[in-house]
C-alpha cells in the first residue's frame, strides 16, 4: 500500500502559467510515446503517466480559473 504525501505550494500568476504549460506538453509528449511506442510496456507506462498528468493539470486549471 502506498503511502501518499501532499505538497501544498503557492505560485505567482506567470509560474502557474509556466507550469502548466509545462504540464501540457509533457502530456503530448507522453500521448505521442504511448501510441507509437514499439516496447509494450514503455507504450503502457506513458498511457498511465498521461491519464495522471491529465487529472493534475485538470486540477490546477480548475484552481487557476478560480483566481484569475
């Protein structure tokens, strides 16, 4: 069982963009290296990493639109 931790941090409106620029190409690039991938396991593990990557960035959207 996985013991889970949070980080709580506050950003400036020009660092949440950044990241969350960030956090988007990090899930193309993940989209691109799960559906072309040769090594099945690499394919799974970037499909993975993207399905988590995505329910981040769609919290910290949800968070920014609410103070911009």
């Amino acid at each position: 069982m996985a013991h889970l931790r949070e980080l709580t941090i506050s950003l400036l409106d020009w660092e949440s963009r950044a990241v969350l620029e960030a956090l988007t190409r990090e899930m193309q690039r993940l989209k691109v290296l799960a559906e072309t991938s040769d090594d099945e396991d690499e394919g799974a593990d970037a499909g993975n990493d993207f399905l988590e990557i995505g329910g981040l960035l769609e919290r910290l959207q949800s968070q920014a639109k609410s103070i911009w």
